[in-house]
C-alpha cells in the first residue's frame, strides 16, 4: 500500500521518495513496524485474553514445575498475526503473487491453530481438535498449495527445480514430466510434487508447535529462521547476488524479503512477552501459523533442503517425540528419552529451563549460520 502511494504515485513529485523502491530499505521499515506493533498491541491483547479467561491448560503428565503456568495467557498467536500481515500489507509490492501467497499460508495454518485452541478453551479439559482431524486440515492446505504453485509455474512464474547445497548443477525435480505431457495422466506427473509440498508444510508446522513448549524457546528460534529466510530471499532475488551464488534468480522472491523481514520483527516484538516467565503463550494459532509460512517460504525460494538446517532445532523437536512415541509401541513401553520433546528431557536431567532455552538458540543459530555459508560451499 505504502510502496504504491509513496513510490509509484509520489514519486514524480517528491524525488526523496525513491528510496521506497530498494526492498532493502522497505524490509527495514517492515521488520520495525511488526517489532513496534507487537510491543504496542501486547499489553492490552494480554488484558483481554486475561478478561475472556482464555488461559493455558497444563497436561498431568507434564513436568511438575510447569504447573505454575497455568491460567498463563494463551492464543497470543493472532497478536504474531497481526503483526507480520499489516507490516507486509504495507510495505510490499502487492502485484507480486509470492506475497499473497506467505500471507495465505500464515494465515491459513493460523487458523487451523485457532480452531485447536478454541476447541481446548471451549472445553475446558485441553481437548483440541483430534490428531487425525487437525492432520487432515493441515494436509488439504498443504495439497491447496501445491496446487496454487502449479499453476504459477505454468505461467512461468514458479520453478519446481530445487536448489541443493554443496552441488552447483544438480537441481532435483519431483515432476514426473513425461505424465505431464498427457491430460490423462498429468494428476499421476504432479503427485510426487504436490505429497513432497503437503509434507514440507504439516511436518514443519507441527515441528514447530512441538518446539513450543518452554518460555520463548520456539519464538526465539524463529527469529533466527526468520532472518536467516530473509537473507536467503534477498539474495535469491538480487541480480548480482544470484550470479555470484550460483542461484537460479527468481525477481518474485525479493518482495518475500519483506515478509520474511516482518516475521523476524514479530517474533522479536513477541519475545518481549514470552521471555522466560512468559506474560503470554503463542498458542497452536502462533506456532502451526509460523511454522507454515517458514515452510511455504522455503519452497518459493526453493531452499527446501536448506529448511533442514535453518528449521534444525525444530526438526529435532519433532523427531524426538517420533522416536519416543516408536520406541513405545514397539519395544513394549520402553523409552528413548525421559520425556519427549526433547527439551522436557533436558528438564527432567536438571537443567533450569532458562539454561535449555539459551542452549537451544544457540543450535538454532550455529545451524542458521551452516546454512548461509553453503551458498558459497557449491
């Protein structure tokens, strides 16, 4: 909005507004209008969620100094909403689709999260929407869009070709272009393709909600993936960066930088909030949210292998508690860890929760940083 009226409009009148048509300049105002928001918003969201009563439930098998969190605000996700959409909004070149497309997914996954935690409100006894229900959700928009990425690629605006560290040259595809080429079997061609993004996005969202279960641990790592996606988009989008990287450039993916730059300054601004004690939780509206639009921007700028490490805290998480529930059911009630996710193990050892959260972040960003520096180990 403000890109349309302050550049494209004002411009010819004003010469000082060229500055609004570097993306860098805008990513800036961007990632400081979410942060500032945020902050602003905060108080009066915890006030209100505190009036409707809509605390966080603590489950028996938890641990024991988690009890003390109960009643603690939660659902704190639409305020990380609210603050990456309306900095966006604002900021972006709205003609490009890869905008749209971050905002859908936060925003869809977003509310998939909101219906979980209404549900756990409304019943008063932490039952959310089934594993089964929620999963079927996540996956029908993880198919929806795929889908949307077809049909970009069909006018030439989307690449499906995927980037991969340490090889220049190989750029896999899970297309199956010899189907494609038929209207009969063109659904068997995309399949491959379209399961690969469904799965990208419901593993990561969920990666994410495991990951928060500590005062700040996921929102801290996010703000880590968050700029790490930013750099990773501008450079994807930069002419000369591109070329010195050895990227495939894609000129749709340097708005994302905005977006990216707005996720970063939200989850800093939320952070002010949900810093060990917290004043608020994300909720399943925060980290299924977060978790789909890191994902869906991995894809855009076809970093998904990249994911792996820049999302690597995350990923952990999540495996953790696949391997417990595993190591369960098929070694007959034996256990891997003394509670999944892993950063309840690290509890239950005797680290202070202050200790597994700085620990954990600083992983996340050992990981963040390996990730950056295989751009040029190619």
């Amino acid at each position: 909005m403000l890109y349309f009226l302050l550049y494209d409009q004002l411009f010819r009148y004003i010469k000082a507004f060229n500055v609004f048509r570097y993306v860098t300049f805008r990513t800036a105002m961007a990632s400081l209008t979410a942060l500032f928001l945020c902050i602003a918003l905060g108080p009066w969201l915890i006030r209100k969620l505190r009036e409707f009563q809509i605390g966080q439930y603590i489950r028996e098998e938890g641990p024991e100094t988690h009890r003390k969190k109960a009643g603690t605000p939660t659902m704190g996700g639409v305020l990380i909403v609210i603050s990456i959409v309306v900095p966006t909004l604002l900021w972006s070149d709205l003609r490009y689709p890869y905008v749209w497309i971050a905002v859908a997914a936060l925003v869809g996954f977003g509310w998939i999260g909101f219906l979980d935690d209404y549900a756990k409100v409304a019943s008063r006894r932490n039952l959310g929407l089934t594993a089964r229900r929620k999963l079927a959700y996540q996956f029908a928009m993880g198919f929806v869009f795929a889908a949307t990425l077809l049909a970009l690629r069909a006018r030439g605006v989307f690449s499906t070709a995927m980037n991969f560290p340490f090889f220049k040259q190989f750029k896999p595809t899970l297309l199956i272009e010899s189907l494609m080429a038929h209207p009969w079997t063109y659904l068997l061609g995309v399949t491959p393709f379209c399961i690969f993004v469904a799965l990208v996005l419901v593993f990561t969202s969920n990666a994410v909600n495991l990951t928060d279960g500590l005062d700040g641990l996921a929102i801290g790592l996010m703000v880590i993936a968050a700029g790490a996606l930013t750099i990773l988009a501008y450079a994807g989008g930069h002419v000369g960066l591109a070329d010195y990287l050895q990227l495939a450039r894609n000129p749709h993916t340097s708005e994302l930088t905005i977006f990216c730059g707005s996720m970063t300054g939200a989850s800093l601004g939320f952070l002010w909030y949900n810093a060990h004690p917290a004043e608020i939780f994300m909720g399943d509206v925060g980290s299924l949210g977060l978790g789909g639009a890191m994902a869906v921007v991995a894809v855009l700028i076809k970093q998904e292998v990249l994911l792996l490490f820049i999302g690597g805290v995350f990923i952990i998480e999540a495996m953790s508690v696949i391997l417990q529930v595993g190591s369960y059911k098929l070694r007959h009630g034996k256990r891997i860890f003394k509670m999944a996710p892993i950063h309840h193990h690290f509890e239950q050892l005797g680290w202070a929760e202050s200790k597994v959260i700085a620990r954990f972040w600083i992983a996340g960003l050992v990981l963040a940083l390996f990730a950056l520096t295989t751009l040029k180990l190619r």
